[in-house]
C-alpha cells in the first residue's frame, strides 16, 4: 500500500509551523476497500479456480456439441425432401410398429422441409430416468430412420447430453451439481473484485506494450477480465437461476414476486397454472379426436413449428400442443385441446408472460447457446477460452508473486481494519443477504473469515505485523 499524500499548505519555509511534519491525509473508502477486493480476489480465485476450470472447459465442450450434434447424427435428424407430409397419426403409427415399448410421451413434426418427425417415448427399457427414446420418422414416407436416447426440452441427443451432464455434475448425480453451483456462485464475485482491481489502477500501469515478467501477466489477465467481465457476470447469474440452492431461493422469490412462469392448464377448462409440466405421457397413441386434429386445432391458434404435441395424461386431461423454438424470435405460446371435441381448451402466449420468467428464459437459453443460434455458442466458446487464460495467468502471477524459495507469496491480512466502521458493518450486512441467498458463496466465505481471523491471531502471537500495522508503519 502506497503511503498516503501529504498535506501541503502556503505557510512560508521558514515558518515554525512549516516545520512541523504535515498529518497524513484521510485515505478515501474507495482507497480503503481496495487491499480489501484485492485479498478477497486473490484467495477466491486461488481456491475456487479449479472449479472454474472444469466449468470453462466442459462448458466450451458444451457450446461446441450443437454442430457436432448435426453433423454426427445427420442420418436420423434429416432426409431427402419429399412432395407431401403424411399424416402425424401415420408417422407416430409407423414410429410405435417399430418400437412397440413404452408409452407416446410426445411427437415433435418435422419442423423443416428436410427435417425428421421425432417421436419420444417414455418407460422404454434401456433408457435412463428422466429420458425418452426419439424416434425419428421420414415425414413423407414414414420410414423409421433410426432412434437415439434423449434428454431435455432442447432435445440433446447422446453426445450433447453426456457433454451436458458432465458440465453440470460431473456425472455424479445431484451431488455433483454443488461444483457448478460453487463455480456460479464465485464466479461474479471475481469477475467484480478483478473489475474494481483495474479501474483503480493508474492508467500507466494498466499497459502490456514494453513490460515483462508479472506486470506483463498481470497485464494480460486484466486487460482480457475487463472485456470478458461482463459475460462472466452473466453466465453466473443465468446459471445460478436453475442450481440446488441459490435457484430454489430465486425460485421463492419470484413466486413470492407473482412472477413464475405460467403453464397452459391441461385439466379440461382450466386456467393457466404455476409451475410443472403440462401433462404426462399417455398409455395409447391416439386419445379421442387423434393428433391430426389436436394439431390443426393448434395450427388454428397460429402456432407454428417447432412444436410438440404431449398426449393427456389421463382420462380428465387435455392434449397440449406448445411451441419449442429457444432461438430468437423465441416461441413459446402453448393450447390445451380437449381430446373428446378437438376444441381449445386454454391459450397461454409468451407476450403474456410476466418480466422475470421472460428474462429467466432468455437468460438460460442464451446460456446454453440456444437464443442466437451459431454466433450465441462462439460467444460461449471465446467467454470459456477467455476464463481458461485468466486461471492461466492468476495461477502465474501467484508464482511470480513468490521471493527467492517462498511460492507464491500470499496478500498481506488485516486490509479489513482499515474501511470505516459503518462502510464495514454495511459491507457485512451485503454480503450476509447475499450468503443467505447464494449459500455455496455465503459457506465458504464465512469459513475463509473463520481460517483467516484464526491464523491472523497466530500470526500476531508470534510477532508477525498485519497489513494494517504495516501500512501504519510506512506512513
């Protein structure tokens, strides 16, 4: 820490009152936070870097699995194009007659004019929970062209599911979600500590051109976390809406707020409801009026493709028709048709959505590189590819941080003593609403304070001076 400015008066150098030493300025609480964010940047990024790491390079994996997705199962996704489309009932018949197991849990029309029809099914042996099998059907003549196990509303197939998972628990089911959920949690916090870091440099040293050594990384890993800040932020706020803990919280508030997405009713004559799917799979292929009706029904309320058709879940419910395109213009109006008249039941538009199930569904689609398509996953793979490098350089210049034998020389402790008591006790009253509400960064970080205070004590036992006491000493 630099030693602070004198105060500097007219009084004449002969003056005895000139003579006397001039009392240190007051630092600024912008001043007085920095040893702060810098130390707390520091041991965030140490520690929580590994996980960040994993996050990065499954996540680059993840933005790129879409086109590879295309080009490894082109076979089933497209066919030659024909003159007319057959009938849905036709396509789903000629999908069941090759898969006889399971149930129809929804069929997925052939969206384009070189597309396959997608056929899901549900309780098929083999296939794991929470997953269909798709079976894809040439929409003109009904020929199955193959089928591939499935996961999620997007649609992943094997290779982008297995990325998928990987990225979100490591494969190690609901407990290996905690990783991306700590990584989500700290992710902001370093992306904001490293944004107040370089803005509060002199713009001197902020230059690469003509350094060397540590300043030259430093250089380097501010100048690239500034212009990847943002993204950063973003991705652990989009990402943090769908984890464990923080997105059960987020999810009670906007409840609490009236802002949960809606769901069409399927229950015949029903308003829209809260939350949960539309309906379940059902026992049989076709349910009263078929699914060329409950489609043309839907196409009647101006619902283009894509779109899926669920089958009613039992006797008392409706067929649910709703729209699945995630890239922009988004898509994602929804009818209940009652399966005994072929009437619509219930209309839910996505212009009628409230602001925050809107903003939630943009924010995940657009982390998951669906909302803008090819160019939304190479702004995901450069944002990953940039946070490779950060953790790159923040591991070096903690080695070059080192003197002589000692690795990477720690942050002097002991910054916190010198913020105001009221700016301390409204930073801490921040940072304990954030913890509640983001646990796996308020859990960590109270356990850091806890180790940290622990061996500052120990250190002050055996003599050794803290931050604090040092930079006292240079003034």
């Amino acid at each position: 820490m630099s030693t602070a400015p004198t105060i500097t008066t007219d009084e004449s150098p002969d003056s005895p009152e000139a003579s006397k030493p001039s009392a240190p300025a007051r630092p600024s609480a912008a001043a007085t936070l920095r040893p702060l964010v810098l130390r707390l940047h520091f041991y965030a990024g140490v520690l929580v870097a590994p996980f960040l790491l994993v996050a990065a390079l499954t996540g680059f994996l993840y933005a790129g699995s879409f086109q590879a997705e295309k080009i490894i199962y082109a076979d089933e996704l497209t066919v030659s194009v024909g003159d007319t489309k057959l009938p849905i009932s036709e396509q789903v018949a000629a999908a069941r007659k090759a898969h006889p197991q399971g149930t129809v849990a929804g069929v997925r029309p052939s969206p384009e004019d070189d597309a396959t029809t997608r056929v899901m099914l549900s309780g098929v042996p083999g296939v794991g929970e929470g997953h269909t099998l798709a079976v894809f059907v040439d929409p003109y003549t009904a020929k199955v062209e193959g089928a591939l196990e499935q996961y999620g509303s997007s649609g992943a197939l094997p290779l982008r599911t297995w990325i998928s998972e990987f990225h979100r628990n490591l494969h190690l089911g609901e407990n290996g979600r905690l990783y991306s959920e700590l990584a989500a949690s700290w992710l902001w916090v370093i992306a904001g500590g490293g944004l107040v870091l370089w803005f509060a440099r002199r713009r001197t040293q902020r230059r690469i051109r003509g350094t060397s050594g540590r300043r030259r990384t430093l250089g380097l890993h501010g100048t690239v976390g500034v212009w990847a800040a943002a993204g950063f932020i973003f991705l652990s706020a989009t990402g943090l809406t769908w984890s464990t803990y923080a997105g059960a919280n987020i999810d009670v508030l906007r409840t609490s707020l009236g802002q949960s997405t809606p769901a069409v009713s399927a229950a015949a004559g029903g308003e829209h409801t809260g939350h949960g799917a539309a309906a379940g799979a059902g026992s049989t292929t076709e349910h009263g009026v078929g699914l060329d009706k409950v489609l043309a029904a839907a196409r009647a309320e101006g619902l283009g493709d894509p779109v899926e058709i669920v089958p009613p879940a039992d006797a008392s419910s409706a067929y649910v028709v709703k729209q699945i395109q995630r890239s922009w213009p988004e898509k994602q109006d929804a009818v209940a048709v009652d399966p005994s008249t072929g009437k619509v039941l219930d209309v839910l538009r996505f212009a009628d959505f409230p602001v925050l199930a809107k903003l939630t569904r943009w924010g995940i689609d657009a982390h998951t590189g669906l909302l803008f398509g090819f160019v939304n996953q190479l702004a995901l793979m450069a944002l990953a590819l940039s946070l490779v490098l950060l953790i790159v350089w923040g591991y070096r210049m903690w080695w070059q941080r080192g003197r002589a034998s000692a690795f990477g020389r720690p942050i002097p402790r002991g910054a916190w003593q010198q913020v105001p008591p009221l700016l301390l006790v409204a930073l801490m009253a921040a940072v304990a609403v954030v913890g509640y509400f983001v646990p796996l960064l308020g859990i960590p970080l109270a356990a850091f304070i806890a180790v940290d205070v622990i061996l500052g004590e120990i250190d002050h036992r055996r003599g050794n001076r803290t931050y604090a006491e040092r930079a006292g000493a240079k003034r």
